[in-house]
C-alpha cells in the first residue's frame, strides 16, 4: 500500500494532537478511525511507523508519541578507538573495517560494567590478518572470542578488542570520519549475541533498546533487513516489540 500525506493526514493530525504532550496508540488510532471509521489497527500501526519514520513524530515512551523528530545516533567516539581504526585503515587501506565500543551503552543501562569491549569488524577472510597486526601492537585481542576464552584469558584490568566477521551488507555509517555500525545493527547484534554481549542481557537490554527507541530516530526496515541478514529477523522483531 502506498501511504501519501493525504492518508497519513498530517495537518489534521497536528491540528488535533500540536499541543498534547503525550499520544498513545490508542488516541492516533481514534484518529484514524474518525477519518475511515473501517481503518484497520495493522493500518494504522503502519502509519505510525511512517510518521516516526518521516520525523512526524517521536516516540518518547511504550506506546506513547509526540511531535517533532529524535535525533540520529552519533556517538562520541574516543581518541583511542579513532586512532585504532586509522591505524588499521593505514595497515590495511581496502579493508572494509567497523568498529565501535559498548562503552556508548552505558548511559542506558541499569547496571555499569567495569571494563568495555571495543568491537572490531572485518570483511570474511581478513580477521585473521587483523588480529595478528593488532596483537603484535596491542593487548587484550581476541578473534571470535567464546565466554570461555574471555573468562580465561581477557585481563579485567583493560578493555578487551574483539575481531569479528563483518556480515555483507551489514548497515554502517561514518561519524567523526570513522566507519561505526548503525544503531540498528547495534540493537539486532546485542540481541542475537547473547555470549559476546553477556554482560548486556536481561533487564541491561531491555533498558538498552527503551532508551534507544526514545532517544534516537530507529529504522525498522533498515534493522529488520539486517535481522533477516542474519536469518532471525522474526526472533528480533518479537523482542522487540515485547520492549517497545
């Protein structure tokens, strides 16, 4: 279905709702329904994802809406992670390389871990290559690490730098001139890896993706394209609309 301002129809909708703090589901879709009194609730659940998706409005709770657009994700990125990652464009100039830190999660969890991981991604085939440059350099490097390896080898002192497969197609953006993964894919990749990221399960998670869902402008086609990427995207949209 092709959905136009004439069917989402914005100026009524502004008109009815500029001045309320807070819209829930339930007002938008009494909205809809003063207009087609036959609107379907799946009808309208795909148009509250176009107005979010268009910056129409925010989501600033479950269920719950305001006018205006979130902001887009952009971390800060500390000195030493773009210096990494220059070090490894310099080493290795054609590389599709990624990296982030779950340091960028900890405003949004419940409970703060000591020590962060740096997450270093890498086209198929290269992560070996990467791992024995940055280990003669660097310490605490781990090549697709199990927890048990972790448990056993990692230094609790230092952050750890993990070197992963970068999945194709997989989305990322450049901030501050260094290639990071959306956020989409960091909420699917927190989500289905569960052993790399033990430390952000349960309640830490949930809390997680609330903050980023009110905080930040989601792209749910963009996050579920890379959720059935990875052949779990029915999984991660349950999950997630089990949170949000």
């Amino acid at each position: 279905m092709i959905i136009t301002e004439t069917t989402l129809h914005i100026d009524a909708l502004k008109k009815r709702f500029i001045n309320v703090e807070s819209i829930s589901v339930k007002d938008i879709f009494q909205f809809y329904r003063s207009k087609d009194e036959f609107v379907k609730k799946s009808t309208v659940d795909w148009r509250i994802y176009k107005l979010v998706d268009n910056g129409i409005i925010q989501r600033i709770g479950r269920g719950k809406y305001k006018f205006g657009k979130q902001k887009e994700f952009t971390p800060l990125i500390s000195k030493s992670t773009k210096s990494l990652y220059n070090k490894l464009k310099r080493e290795f100039p054609y590389l599709e390389i990624s990296i982030w830190s779950t340091e960028w999660l900890r405003d949004w969890m419940l409970h703060i871990p000591r020590n962060h991981e740096v997450i270093i991604e890498t086209e198929k085939g290269t992560e070996e290559s990467v791992f024995y440059y940055l280990s003669e350099i660097r310490k605490n490097v781990f090549l697709n690490p199990s927890i048990d390896i972790l448990d056993m080898y990692a230094n609790e002192d230092k952050d750890k730098i993990i070197i992963r497969n970068l999945i194709t197609d997989a989305p990322l953006q450049r901030t501050n001139n260094v290639q990071i993964p959306s956020i989409e894919k960091i909420i699917v990749d927190l989500i289905l890896d569960t052993e790399l990221y033990s430390n952000y399960q349960g309640r830490d998670l949930e809390s997680i993706i609330e903050n980023v869902y009110n905080l930040y402008s989601i792209k749910e086609d963009r996050l579920l394209r890379y959720a059935k990427r990875r052949r779990k995207r029915e999984y991660v949209e349950s999950v997630i609309k089990d949170i949000v």
